[in-house]
C-alpha cells in the first residue's frame, strides 16, 4: 500500500474505485463479492509498480477467497468498505505512511474477522456433535 500510494496512476486509482465499488454492489453475492475483493487487492499489488508483489498475485487470491468462504459460511461479515475505502482514500492523496497503516488495519480486521468465524464455525459443529 505504500508503494502504491508513491507509484499509483490514474489508471490504478480507477481500477481500485472499480473494485471498491463491485465489493459494495455484491454485497449480498458472497461469490461476486470475493471476486471484487480480490480484484481490489490485485489493483492494489499492479499499483505498487513491484513486480514480485505483483507476481504473489495468485496466492493472495487463493488466500482471500478462503478467508472470505469462511466468513461468509458462519454469516460473519462485518463492515468491509470503511476499511478499504481508508486504503484507497490514503493511496488516491499520496500518502504512503497512510496507506501503510489503513492497510495494517484491514489486515488486521481480516484476521479477526477469519478468527471469529473459525471460531464460530467450531462451536456450531460443537453443537451439532
């Protein structure tokens, strides 16, 4: 995030608008949703002109889609647009220790969010057994 707040183009910034606005339009599509999801977090990894960053691009996928598989089949889904809207707000006005900490925030709120519904999911099969 804080190479792309210092590297972005006009294009990178209208791809993540893109990807951001797909997130909040899927919302209820848990499928279409993950997929804008990792469209943004691809936009973001173009926009840091690194291209090993770039190149992580299919495990990052592979790990968002999980993550989200996850959340979505306990139903725990927290606010996901205040987060990423903080990354792209810091990226589009250039400020790369912005950038840096919006993103240790959303990475953060994913972690307790999985957490929360792996733990969620336990109980449930808990309960079941």
């Amino acid at each position: 995030a804080r190479l792309a707040a210092e590297r972005r183009t006009e294009g990178d910034l209208e791809a993540l608008e893109r990807a951001l606005a797909a997130m909040v339009g899927s919302a209820a599509d848990p499928v279409a949703h993950a997929a804008a999801d990792v469209a943004f977090h691809r936009a973001l990894l173009r926009a840091s002109g690194n291209e090993l960053l770039g190149r992580i691009g299919g495990v990052l996928e592979a790990v968002l889609r999980a993550r989200d598989e996850l959340v979505e089949r306990v139903g725990h889904r927290d606010d996901f647009r205040a987060p990423h809207a903080a990354v792209l707000a810091a990226i589009r006005e250039r400020r790369p220790q912005r950038a840096h900490d919006a993103m240790a925030a959303l990475l953060a709120k994913s972690r307790t969010d999985a957490l929360a519904a792996a733990s969620a999911g336990a109980e449930r099969l808990g309960a079941g057994a």
